[in-house]
C-alpha cells in the first residue's frame, strides 16, 4: 500500500467498472462474430465477469491477505478497514456497470 488512500479508493473503483465495461464489450464482439444472441451473451458475460473484476481491481489478493495478515498479527486494524474500503470500492465499480450493462440490454424485461 504504497499509494495514498483516496487515488487507490477511485482507482479500484474505475479499475472494477473499466474491467467489467470492456471485457463485456469485447466478449459480445466475439459473440456477435460467432452468431451468437448479442444481448444475451453480453449479459451473461457480464454476470460470470464481476469476481474477476473485483479481484483485478484490488490488485490480485495476494497484496489483501498480506493487509489481513498484518493488520490481525501487528494490530493494525487501520489497515484492515483501508483493505475492507478498497474491496468494497472495487464491488460498488463491478455493480455499478453490471447495472449499466443491464439498463442497456434490457435482458431482464420480459
């Protein structure tokens, strides 16, 4: 956590929407290439995508369980609430585009 708290708070934030946004695009081009139903897949794709999101937002878990480990073995609970804030900024960015992809799809309208 060498970065200040605030930049690394927006950039797991945009880092998990971007991650979402753009694989979700890219994956119903190649749906759209392969004949498959465009919304449909975006939409699945969506759905299947926001863990990997959320983790390639959070810089892997490798860097979180470190975090973990300190703030329970040092007492650093400081860093603890800081990792639980970045996961929590990372899902509120995969949410926040699934619900995007959703309002333009409109795969849940029957």
């Amino acid at each position: 956590m060498n970065e200040a708290f605030f930049p690394a708070f927006f950039n797991s934030f945009f880092i998990g929407f971007g991650v979402m946004i753009g694989g979700t695009l890219i994956g119903g081009l190649a749906s759209f290439i392969t004949g498959q139903p465009l919304l449909t897949e975006i939409t699945r794709i969506s759905s299947n995508l926001r863990i990997w999101a959320i983790i390639a937002a959070i810089g892997g878990t490798f860097d979180t369980v470190y975090s973990f480990e300190k703030g329970f073995l040092d007492g650093g609970t400081k860093d603890i609430v800081k990792q639980l804030l970045l996961i929590l900024s990372a899902m509120g960015g995969a949410n926040t585009a699934s619900i995007i992809i959703s309002w333009l799809t409109q795969e849940h309208v029957q």
